[in-house]
C-alpha cells in the first residue's frame, strides 16, 4: 500500500524553540509553507485546533482555494458547533478544495483547556458526545432526504443539508487517543486512527489494541494507521545529535522563562489525557529507543501532543519510519521544529528514501502473492 505523509498548516512561524515574529494569522507565512509541503512531496498538512487560535476552516478554505494538490486534515472539536452546522461547513471546505478534505474529530484531553470555550462534560462523555457527532455528520453527508435525530447529546428535526461533498460516499474521518474509551469510539467510527509516535514494541500494541475495538464494533475492516514524530536530521548522525541537543536546550529555555511554547498547549499541573501519559511514562524509562527514537523532546515539553522524535540522518530517519510501516503505519505524520526549513528538507531527503522502499517492499510482497501481502499488513 502506498505510504503517505502528513505536515502541519501552522498559521504563524513560532514552535516550541521561539516565538512567531508576527501575528498569530500570517497570511503570506502559512500560504508560503503550506506550498513548501506541496512542492516538496507532502500529501496533506494538518489544521489544528486550540481555544484561542485563528479558525482553522478559514485557514484551510483560503489554503484550498490557492494550492492544488496538497490535501487537507482539519481538526475540529465537537463542542464548538452542532454537528449540522459542522457537517455543512465541511461539506463546502469539501466543495472548495475539489474532494481533498479529511476532518480530524479531536474528543478534547485537557478539562481546562475544554473549559475555555464552555464544555464542562467528562472526559468519557466528551468521547460518547463525539461518537454521537461523527455519526450524525456522516448521516448529513449521505442522506438526501429530511431527517431527525434523538440522541443523548444532540437532537433536531426533519434536517436536510443542501450542500454535499464531493468525496463520494463522504470524506474520511480521522480519530485519536490511547484510553480505552479513545478506542472504542475511533475503533469504531474512524477512517484512520492517529497515534503518537512511540517505540516501535508500544505502537504495535496500540495497533492491536484500535483493530480489536473495530472488531468489538462489529466492522469487517480496520481503520488505517497513523503515527506522528519530530524528525531532527542532518548530513551526519553527529551533526544531528548536536542539533538535537541544541533543539531541546532551546525548549527549556523557553519554559524556564516562562514562554508558553504553543497556545494549544497551556495547561496546568501534570497532563490529564492518556497519550501524555504514555508519552512521560516512555521517556523516564529512557532516552533513546529502537533505531532513532529520542524522548527529551516529549520529557521537556511535559508530553504535550506530538513531541517524541526521530534523530539522524535522513537515511537513519527513513529507516526508523520504514521500521512503523513495516508495524502496519501507512500515514506519517513529521513535523519540524523550523516549520519551514524543516519541511522542505524533510520532503526532499527523507520522503523520497522511503517511498522508494515501500514501492520496493510492495512489489516483492505482490510477487509472493495477495496472501503474504495480507499477513504482513
């Protein structure tokens, strides 16, 4: 199966190594970078979400609306719209960019965070009021006559949208999480299933653990496998442990003075989601796993989202990716830590050593028969 790979549609240049140099919407920087991803081999960028942070439906519409090819991951949490309103919102974005639209349901692993824009539910009724939004968005996309709906969290009568994607029979949803509350809901509604990047023994056993909660949902296939990491590469594998370094010194730094190193990610005392949890947990056990696994970046960011990385040269890197495909991963997700500059190297001497090898992997899978091909993914 073809691999893919995911960027980040940031909307200023800032990370957790300094702050942006403009406004949190820089019009000019997030076009410039999201044209990086598509001139340099990215199949989609993500568009996040936090409380406080420039809308990202704007910013996907007005990416869509200049670019071409480069598809869209669109985060959206369910409390900050009914799902009619969302469904239809999606289904233009859908209209805008021709069909290249994927939307990433996040259920929300922080109450203080939640609580900045009024949701006051539990964490396990936040993923029971998610699982009720996918489905309802999805029935919105497909249905063409008048329905209504009576659910624990929502309810509305005799809805018909007017507006339909042009993805046929609906957009693919995109789901996350590590409890199991996260699985049973992703397992059951999710197109893909998006992890954090963990060593390779820890992955395959979240794997397991989204294809069994598919199978308790009664579904005949599975939701295909992302998984996200920092990649920090260099011409050699000394040049990249000395910017690694250089990268996490720079993250303290920042916390030490007390920046906050992205508004998503405010939060108080220790992380209430489970991903954060595997995340800390993996990195006081050690530094360093499997290829090019590297977890100071998660320990100094207090395991915020996606922050374990990936050391080397691009070859060790590829190498390390390779490794997840191999586990089952067929999405990557990579983001730098210079937005731009990271992007366009990553594409260029990373992303091409691995599809080269996947095309090579695939077709000798293929030529020992449809059988292996299936066992081994």
């Amino acid at each position: 199966m073809p691999v893919e790979f995911l960027g980040i549609a940031a909307t200023n240049d800032g990370s957790e190594t300094g702050p942006r140099s403009g406004a949190a919407f820089d019009k000019e920087y997030t076009l410039r970078l999201a044209r990086a991803h598509e001139d340099h081999g990215w199949d989609r960028v993500l568009f996040a979400y936090g409380s406080g942070s420039p809308d990202p439906a704007a910013a996907a519409a007005y990416i869509a609306s200049r670019l071409d090819r480069l598809q869209i991951l669109l985060a959206h949490r369910p409390n900050v719209s009914y799902p009619t309103y969302a469904a239809k919102t999606f289904a233009t974005l859908d209209r805008i960019s021709d069909g290249r639209l994927t939307v990433h349901f996040i259920t929300g692993g922080n109450d203080h965070e939640q609580r900045r824009e009024g949701d006051t539910l539990a964490k396990d009724e936040r993923y029971a009021r998610t699982r009720e939004y996918i489905r309802i968005v999805k029935k919105i996309w497909t249905t063409r006559e008048p329905f209504d709906h009576e659910g624990e969290h929502y309810r509305f009568h005799d809805f018909v949208s007017d507006v339909f994607p042009v993805q046929q029979p609906r957009p693919d949803v995109s789901f996350g999480g590590s409890s199991p509350a996260a699985y049973a809901a992703g397992g059951a509604e999710a197109d893909i299933y998006c992890l954090w990047g963990e060593p390779l023994e820890r992955t395959a056993e979240q794997i397991a653990a989204v294809k069994a909660a598919a199978a308790a949902a009664g579904r005949t296939d599975v939701p295909r496998i992302q998984v996200a990491f920092r990649p920090i590469i260099a011409p050699t594998e000394e040049l990249a442990w000395e910017k690694a370094h250089r990268t996490v010194d720079a993250i303290r730094a920042r916390k030490e003075r007390g920046e906050a190193t992205t508004v998503r990610h405010h939060r108080r005392g220790a992380p209430e989601n489970t991903g954060s949890q595997r995340l800390l947990s993996i990195a006081e056990a050690g530094e360093r796993y499997d290829r090019a696994l590297w977890t100071p970046t998660a320990a100094a960011t207090g395991g915020a989202g996606n922050s374990n990385a990936l050391v080397g040269t691009p070859e060790t890197v590829a190498q390390a990716l390779l490794d997840y495909y191999d586990l089952g991963v067929d999405i990557l997700s990579a983001r730098g830590y210079d937005l731009l500059d990271d992007a366009i190297d990553f594409g260029r001497y990373v992303i091409p050593i691995v599809r080269e090898e996947v095309a090579k992997r695939d077709a000798e899978r293929a030529a020992r028969g449809p059988q292996t091909l299936a066992a081994v993914r």
